[in-house]
C-alpha cells in the first residue's frame, strides 16, 4: 500500500478528533458573549455605557477566542499543504513542517530537531515531511511522554536520524525503503527504535 493511503487517513483523523474540543470551546465563548450583549442591550432600554471592567473581561474572552480559533485554522491550514502541496521545499524544511503539524501532540515534550548545515538546494523524496508526521502520530498514540530525536547530516549521503521512537512491527525496512525509496536502516531496541534514512547527494 502506498505511503499517502495510510498515512493521510491517519493524520486528518488525528487533526479532527483534536480540533472538534477546541472548537466546541470557541463556539461557546461566542455564543456567550453574544448572549451577554443581547441581555445588556435588552435591559438597558437605550444607548449607555458598558461598565468598564465588564468590558475588559469581555475583550479578553473575545482575544482568547480568536487566538484559539485561528490556531486552529492554522493547523488545518498546515495540514492541507502537507498532503496537497506540489512543492518542493528542502530537506530539512520537510521534516521542519511535518513537527510543526504534530506540536499538538507534543506539547509537555516537543520533539528535539538538530539540523546540520545541509544546503537548501537539497530536496529530499517527495514525501518525507508526509512520512515524518505520520510516523509521530503513530508514536504519539503508541508512546505517549516519550519524544523522538530528529536530526541530520551531511557526510558521504545526507543522513536523517530518528530515535527514541515507537515503531510498530508492520512498518520495517523494506517497507520505508518503497515508500521513500531510499536507503533505510532500523534497530530496534525494545518499545523504542532508532532509524536512519540515508540520500545520495
């Protein structure tokens, strides 16, 4: 099965089931507020003025409304772009935006990148940054509280690293050697396994 058959279902499962709270939320902020307008202006019988620190609590109800509502935009914004995007950024760009996408996840302990000096001109397969967040979703659920290390370096190949991730059984080598094709090496070492994901220059 190719890599976007598994992994997209996968990736906007785990983006709703997180947006649907936080928009819940967002929705009942409003329709709060606009409940509190209502009653004032129903009360009120005419113009005057809104008593000022009722003011300052309805402004800050409103900016956390907002904030949260266009994170949230944000996200599927990020989203969309990773599984529809055409471009090509570089390398390190690719698994930049694929943690970017899943920080929701990690909030408590973000993933740790460690970029080397890898040129901008170096691309990459076309879908690393789909098969990245995929991969920290599926340690995310496996493995909660436990963060991957992401890293790469430029020695005689281009060299991710990932380590300290939750791998399950059915995707091994042979299996990310088709969906990237390129150079894959896992070790397993209990729950937890390192891969290393090599790029002829």
């Amino acid at each position: 099965m190719e890599l976007a058959q598994v992994a997209i279902p996968k990736l906007i499962g785990g983006i709703i089931r997180h947006c649907l709270v936080p928009a819940e939320a967002v929705h009942e902020s409003v329709s709060t507020i606009l409940e509190t307008i209502d009653t004032y202006i129903s009360e009120a019988g005419g113009p005057s003025g809104y008593p000022w620190t009722s003011l300052l609590a309805m402004r800050q109800d409103v900016a956390a409304a907002y904030i949260e509502h266009r994170r949230l935009l944000h996200l599927l914004g990020d989203l969309s772009l990773l599984v529809t995007s055409k471009e090509q950024p570089s390398l390190n760009e690719q698994i930049d935006r694929a943690v970017h996408l899943l920080s929701h996840r990690y909030r408590a302990e973000p993933v740790t990148l460690d970029f080397g000096k890898i040129s901008d001109a170096t691309i990459g397969p076309a879908n690393l940054a789909l098969f990245v967040a995929y991969l920290l979703e599926l340690h995310a659920d496996a493995a909660p509280g436990f963060s991957p290390t992401i890293t790469t370096r430029k020695e005689e190949r281009v060299v991710i690293t990932i380590r300290r991730l939750s791998l399950p059984e059915d995707i091994g080598d042979v299996q990310i050697r088709q969906w990237l094709n390129i150079q894959c090496n896992i070790q397993r070492d209990g729950d937890l396994s390192v891969i290393r994901l090599e790029l002829d220059l």
